[in-house]
C-alpha cells in the first residue's frame, strides 16, 4: 500500500484538529461556565474571571437535583443488571440451540432496537396511569428494557458467534453438566462482551430525556435528563445557566470515565460482527 502524500498528510491532520475543537467546545464551554457566578456568568469570556464552586454547592443543596441523580443511578443500574442477565441467557439460547425462528428473533430485536421511543410514548403514558406504574421507578425500567434488551441479545449474539465452541463440548466430555460448562468455561470467556453490553445499556437508561420526562410528574422517579429541564438554580429569580451547566458536568463525568476506561471494549461491541473471518 502507497504512504500518503505529506499534502494529504496534512489535510487529515487539519480536518482533525477541526473535528476535535467542534466536538471538544462546546464541553469545555460548559465546564468553564459551571465555575463562573454573578456578572462573570454573561461577560461573554471564555474563562471565568474568579473561579467559584458555588454552583457546585447550589446543585447538590437542591434536592430536585440530588433526588433525580439518585433516581439515575437506580434506575439505570436496574435495567442494566436485568438487561443483560436476560440478553445473556438469549443470546446463548439463540447460537447454541436449534429451534425454529431464530433469525425471526434476531431481526425483530434489531428493529425494535431502532425503533423511534417517541412513537410508543404516548400509548405507555396512557396506560402506565392506567395501572399505576405513572411516575414510579418500574414505569421508567420497563420502556428502558423494552429498547435494551434487543441490542443486548444483538451484541451478544455477535460475541457468542465468535466463542470456540469445542471447549465447551470438551468439558461435555470430561464429565461436566450444561450449566458447568458454561460457568466455568464460557461464562469467563463472554465477560468482555457483557462488560461491553452493560456499558451501552447503562448509557442509553442514563441519557434517557424522552421517557424520563413524559413518564414521570415528580421527584420520586424524575431522572436527571429530565430534572435539569425543572432546574431554577438558587433561586426561581436568578437564571440556572451556571447551575444547569454544573449538574451537566456532574453527571457527564461518570459517562466520561466509562468512556475513557472502555473505549476499546465499547468499539469492538459495536463493531462486533461487521467483519466475518
């Protein structure tokens, strides 16, 4: 393969270093902002001219706020425990198991896995206050596994695809049950790909906005997304830039620390399967 000419060297170069400023902006806007309090908030200036924790300590006073970040931390935990316990078990099922419908599955995950949320919001809305599950941590944990699951059992299956499956009959073989042979020799195989299913459920229940602020009406289930559209700051006469811009970093950190922890695993997940060897 040819090496690249230094000219077009330099154009990727560049068109990165754009890509990069674009991307890496408007987070760094937000983060100076959240340090900035009184008159610095609107004097158009990149950094702050006093540097101040006050909206830090406004936020986590105000109990809209710490509510709806306990309520993401449950409620995402929750559906990525049972999503991927279940997801886990199907994908399994679906590469080790002969039973009519299997591609049927496959397909139907995937496109309810791309199915649009605002399109079933407004039946859920209906009906959760219908049997009381409006506003409640399970109203929100149900649509969240509904959307999930068939991209868990989709990324699963590609994992479980790509296990060499004779180690498996080999333990047959040697005297170990079913439920061995998979605890202990496909169970520490699979682990990354769990890892990685886990990694995208939990991102997908923490950003949540659609569901989060059409299924709930307080703060016993109102997840963060959502709370920040409710955010008044320290007062309901002082605007909540600087406050909302503080609750955006407080709750961007945890996605970003996964991010950078698992930035491999999480491109081989959704890449999983693209290439056939």
């Amino acid at each position: 393969m040819s090496q690249p000419s230094p000219a077009r060297e330099g154009v990727r170069t560049l068109v990165s270093v754009v890509v990069i400023a674009i991307t890496v902006l408007p987070l760094a806007w937000m983060l100076s902002l959240s340090f900035k309090s009184g008159d610095d908030i609107n004097n158009a200036q990149f950094l702050p001219k006093t540097w101040s924790l006050d909206n830090y300590r406004t936020v986590f006073r105000n109990d809209l706020f710490t509510d709806a970040l306990r309520n993401s931390i449950g409620i995402s935990l929750i559906a990525t425990a049972i999503a991927v316990a279940c997801a886990t078990g199907t994908a399994y099922a679906i590469v080790r198991m002969e039973f009519p419908g299997k591609r049927l599955i496959l397909l139907g995950a995937l496109a309810i896995a791309m199915f649009p949320t605002i399109a079933v919001v407004g039946p859920l809305f209906d009906m959760w206050r219908t049997i009381g599950l409006f506003d409640t941590w399970i109203g929100l944990i149900l649509p969240y596994l509904s959307f999930t699951m068939p991209l868990s059992i989709w990324t699963l299956t590609s994992f479980f695809k790509q296990i060499p499956w004779a180690l498996e009959d080999a333990a047959r073989i040697d005297g170990a049950s079913a439920w061995q042979a998979f605890r202990y020799v496909i169970a520490p195989m699979a682990v990354p790909a769990v890892v990685t299913t886990a990694i995208l459920v939990f991102f997908f229940a923490w950003n949540d906005f659609v569901f989060s602020v059409s299924l709930t009406s307080t703060n016993n289930s109102r997840t963060v997304p959502a709370a920040l559209a409710f955010f008044t700051g320290a007062s309901q006469f002082q605007q909540p830039t600087a406050a909302i811009a503080a609750a955006s970093v407080v709750v961007s950190v945890p996605v970003i620390v996964l991010v950078l922890v698992f930035q491999k695993r999480i491109v081989a997940g959704i890449t999983s399967g693209a290439v056939k060897e």
